[in-house]
C-alpha cells in the first residue's frame, strides 16, 4: 500500500466483519476469474458510486481504449458528411502538402521544413475544418485556432485548394523576401491577413490559447462582445507537453471551467529525434496529468477495425495486452510486417492469436490507429463540443510520418526528414490513389513534382466551398474588426492638468489607484473596467479598487461571504469578472465598504483627491 492509499486506514469501520467479506469477494474473484475481471468489476463498481453521487473522485488514469464505446459513437455522435468526398480532399492536401517541403529544399538546400507532423495530423485538422471550426463570415467572433507550427504546410496546401494562395506562393515556401512567400510557422506579423496566432517556439500556442479561451469569457461576462459561441481549439504535439509552458497554466483552465477550450493532442509517440516515452506511455501519462487538473480527457487510440477485435476479448487478454505494451514497442510495430506483429502481439497468447486467424498479414499491418479514423475523431470532436464545464482535451494515437511511405513512416529520424526521392514519391501518390491526377510522366528526376487542385465546379471543390461557406468562412483568417469601441476615461485627475501643480508627474511603472476607482461607474467605460492589480495591490495604493470590479467564481459561491474583507470581493455568476490573479492580503482590511464622501471643493472630480494632496495611491506620484 503507498503512503497515497494510508487514509483509509483511518476512516472509521463501522462494520468490519462486512468489510472483510467484501475483500474476501474480491480476492476470490481475482483468483478464479483473473485480473482482467476484477478490475472490471471495481470499475463498475465507481461508475455505480458516481451514479449515487458518493462523491469518490473520478480515477485519473483508465485503459488504455478509446473513450467513446462504439455504440455511442453510432448512436449519439454519428458522421454527417460524405466520407469519400473528403479522403480524396485529404488526398490532395497531402501531397501538396509534401511537394511543397521537397520543392522548397530542392531550390535552396537546406532550408528545412516538415513533412512528418502535418502527413500524422492531417484527419485532426480535416475534421475540423469540415465540420467543428467557424470562420468570421458576417461580423462573427468565430473560432481561434491554435495550429501547431510544424503542419504549417498541411494549411497552406488547403488554402491553396480553396484558392486564397498561389502556386508561385507555395514555391516560396520559407522565402518571404520581396512579399510572395510563405512563412515558416503561423506568424501574423510576417502574413498578417492569413496567420491570427503565433504559436512558435513550443509551448506558445497551447499557453497562449488558455488565456485566450480566458479574454473571450471576460469578454462575454462583461458585455462587451458576444463570445458564446466562439470555441478555443489548441493543436500540440505529445513531446511539445514536455515545455513547461504547454502545461504550467492547464490547472487555470480547470479551475475557471473553460468550456470553451478544447485542445487536440497529436500523440504519435515521436519527438524530434525519438522516442516520447520509449519505456513508458504518454498517452497515459497525459491522461492523468489532465484529469488532475479538472480537464475532461477523450482518448482515440484505435480505430474502427479494432472494433470487432475487442467485442471478442471477453477474457480481456487483448486489454490486458494494450495495457501492458510500452510506446517503444507500438512504434516498431508501425515499422514492422504483418507477420511480426502476429507473432509478437497477437502471438505470446493462444487466445489473442485465435481473434486475428481471420485476418491476413497485410490487413494486420494496416490496422489503424485512431488518430487517422475519421469518424472516430468526429465523434470525439462533436462530444468536445457538447461537454460543459470543463475543459477538453482529446488525445489521439497516430502514427509519425503516415502515407509517406515505409522509409519515412514511425523511423526516428522522420522529423528531420525534409526530401524525397522520386521513388518515394511515387510510393505517397499510390498510397493517396492520385495515379490520374499525377502521372508517371510527371515524377521524373529532371522535373519538379507538381501540386494538385481539382478544377472548381468538381465535385470535392464544390464540397470543399460548401463547407466552409456553412461554417461561417475560411480560416485561418485574420479579421480585424471593431464590434464595441471603448473609450479611456478623460484625464481629468492628472495632477499635471490642476492649477499649480503642473510639476507633477506619474511615475512609472505604478498608476494611481484611486484616480482609477471611479471608472467601473463611468456609463461610457465602465464595462470595459478590467483591474489587473500587481502582487501586492494593498501596497501599491490599489486598495480603493471599486466593487463594480469584483471577481467572478466560475461556480456559485458555496461559503460565507468572507470576501467583503477585500477591496476586490467576488460576485456570484454571471456577474463581470475582473483579471485580476494574484491575491491581495485581505486580513488588515476592515470589514465592510464605506460610503464615499462628497467632493470637497476644488478636488479632483475623478479621485477626490484635494489638490493641497496627492491623489491617493501616492507612491504614484513625485514633485
């Protein structure tokens, strides 16, 4: 027993004859009928206590599976659009997606560019783009999507389908000298009409998109714009976790319930030279660290042909076998035949061999991983969408470099991997079906590679438009709009605009809180009042902070009101919310708000400041 589990020890035992009989049960389970059972029984047993509302914490760590059963997914959250119409789309999107890296290293070696992370990624960005992410079409807020930064390529090759790039832009790819090329990674500033959010160096985007999904709930709190329907999608790599900055902030999403945010995991267990967890599981390492925070975890690990296979397992050895295999090991699996994934893990078992007898070497090889199963990942996307309270997180399984061929495909140097060879290119368009649209003739070493975009009035252009005009515009797109102007309160109490006091100034970097607390009442900026107090605001002057600025619990205030010894009390939803982190020190503090005196003659209109004084918060101020 770990030091974690001791507290059971001191709960009192009411009955411990009964208690005995129940662990006796469970031992005589777990020796007649295996592991496998008893741990499906205590999983049900939770389940049932979370039912009758027990208040036993959720586990944090749960099998390795995906979290969506098969017969929810065809019951709640079934594929609505035509499944062949957007592999093709996806067919080319990844081949443009490729030429343009091996083109662009081709005219200027060494210029460096990914072709891995988008060909693991491109069924999580498709299915977004289809179907989940809105666009800014018709003065909409829309939605804010973090992409990671290694499949830049993958939404240039989509944008040029849709035709908002050229292919003179694509040949410039990671060459912006004179104006007509394409950035290495989402930056507006280097494309400031087409990239809304930087997400590079790792961390940034995942970090950034949490305040993000915070700022659109302050925004909708206080009126100032409509974001209720505006969703935070965050696109991260599984070795990008390892930044502090992906998950340092991840507990400030739980704890203010964003439901707004959802973050999308590529877990295809590869860094940029190796393994992520080569002796480990990062899907289940994640898992845990999410569940901890408050997030809601939705894993796609298999896919749909796994579906039939685990139906079989009524002895639970295939579960067992996915529980017990390490993230080293899959991968090889992903570089291996057929044949050596029957003998090693399907093999060491009789009963594990006797689910697959059915299948052929070929069609063990190619079963996939979830990550790359598009109704899998709609399923998991639409539930994301639906959950409340919390964040979202989906970690899906996929594998390094897919469609790229057997050299690329889940080897420890397919991040760095920036050519290829005329052969290998042939291999990616026959495993993409684009025999007709690329040609023999055109795949010879004298000639470059050509992109593809089928010609407009086709049946996947027209499909393509038709998804995007239904989901509000294409994206990513910057927009830059006014939807709400605000106005700064006047200067008025600025020392520097009173009679004999021109000699005084500001100094930087404090303010003057008390010429600040008026403002919350103002008609014309009071709703856009956001205090956003240092440390410690009792010393920085911030104490006559007003109560139009107080804070909002993301859930109802469950204890005594003892906030009312604050200058910045809480509110109960949905009341507006102040910005507010740190926490000031509240004990030295009387109880209760005063009512504010009338303004002596001659005193500052905005902090009744009397000009013989400063204004209060007078660190604020020298002569």
């Amino acid at each position: 027993m770990g030091i974690s589990d001791e507290f059971v020890d001191q709960l009192p035992d009411i009955d411990p004859e009964e208690t005995r009989e129940w662990l006796d049960s469970l031992d005589s389970v777990a020796s007649a009928r295996g592991r496998a059972r008893a741990e499906f029984l205590m999983q049900k047993l939770i389940e049932r206590s979370h039912e009758l509302q027990f208040g036993l914490p959720a586990p944090v760590r749960t099998p390795y599976i995906n979290t969506i059963p098969p017969e929810v997914e065809r019951d709640r959250y079934w594929f609505p659009g035509d499944e062949l119409v957007e592999k093709r789309i996806r067919a080319y999107i990844r081949w443009n997606a490729a030429v343009m890296v091996v083109k662009a290293n081709k005219a200027a070696e060494g210029i460096g560019g990914h072709l891995a992370t988008f060909a693991s990624s491109a069924a999580l960005y498709d299915v977004g783009f289809n179907h989940f992410f809105r666009g800014k079409d018709g003065g909409l807020a829309g939605d804010a999507v973090h992409i990671q930064g290694h499949a830049a390529p993958g939404i240039y090759a989509r944008a040029y389908l849709e035709g908002r790039l050229t292919e003179e832009q694509l040949d410039h790819f990671r060459r912006e000298i004179g104006g007509r090329g394409l950035s290495s990674y989402p930056h507006p500033r280097l494309m400031p009409e087409f990239w809304e959010y930087p997400t590079v160096s790792m961390g940034l985007g995942p970090l950034a998109s949490i305040y993000q999904a915070r700022f659109n709930r302050y925004l909708h709190q206080r009126r100032i714009d409509d974001t209720s329907g505006s969703r935070v999608w965050c696109f991260v790599g599984d070795g990008e976790t390892d930044e502090p900055e992906t998950l340092g902030s991840i507990s400030l999403a739980g704890r203010e319930c964003l439901d707004n945010l959802t973050w999308v995991v590529n877990c295809n267990l590869q860094r940029l030279d190796g393994p992520v967890r080569g002796n480990g599981k990062i899907i289940q390492e994640l898992e845990a660290v999410f569940r901890g925070a408050g997030w809601n975890v939705i894993k796609v690990i298999w896919g749909s042909r796994w579906d039939p296979l685990l139906a079989q397992d009524v002895d639970g050895v295939l579960l067992d076998k996915m529980n017990s295999t390490v993230d080293g090991e899959f991968q090889r699996y992903a570089t291996e035949t057929g044949a050596y994934i029957r003998d090693h893990f399907f093999g060491p078992d009789p009963r594990l061999r006797r689910m697959v007898d059915h299948l052929t070497d070929d069609e063990l090889r190619t079963l996939p991983r979830g990550g790359h199963d598009y109704r899998k990942l709609y399923a998991a996307y639409k539930a994301a969408t639906e959950l409340k309270g919390a964040p979202t997180v989906i970690l899906a399984k996929t594998v390094k470099g897919w469609t790229l061929g057997p050299e690329v495909e889940a080897r420890n140097a397919t991040h760095q991997i920036k050519k290829m060879t005329v052969a290998q290119l042939r291999v990616l368009r026959d495993r993409l079906f684009l025999q007709e649209q690329v040609p023999d003739e055109a795949l010879t070493d004298d000639a470059d590679p050509p992109y593809y975009r089928p010609p407009e009035g086709s049946a996947e252009h027209t499909y393509l438009m038709d998804r995007r005009r239904a989901l509000d515009g294409p994206l990513p797109r910057r927009v830059v709009r006014t939807t709400r102007p605000l106005r700064c309160p006047p200067r008025r109490c600025s020392p520097s605009s009173w009679p004999g006091r021109a000699s005084r100034r500001c100094r930087p970097p404090w303010p003057s809180p008390g010429c600040c607390a008026p403002w919350p009442g103002r008609r014309a900026s009071g709703r856009g009042w956001c205090p956003s107090s240092p440390t410690r605001p009792a010393r920085s002057g911030w104490t006559r902070c007003s109560r139009s600025s107080a804070s909002t619990p993301p859930r109802a205030r469950s204890t005594s009101p003892w906030t009312t010894l604050s200058c910045c009390p809480t509110r109960s939803p949905p009341a507006a919310s102040s910005s507010r982190r740190a926490s000031p020190r509240r004990g030295r503090w009387r109880r209760g708000w005063p009512p504010a005196p009338p303004t002596p003659p001659g005193a500052c209109p905005w902090c009744r400041s009397s000009p013989s004084t400063p204004c209060s918060g007078s660190s604020g101020w020298v002569t």
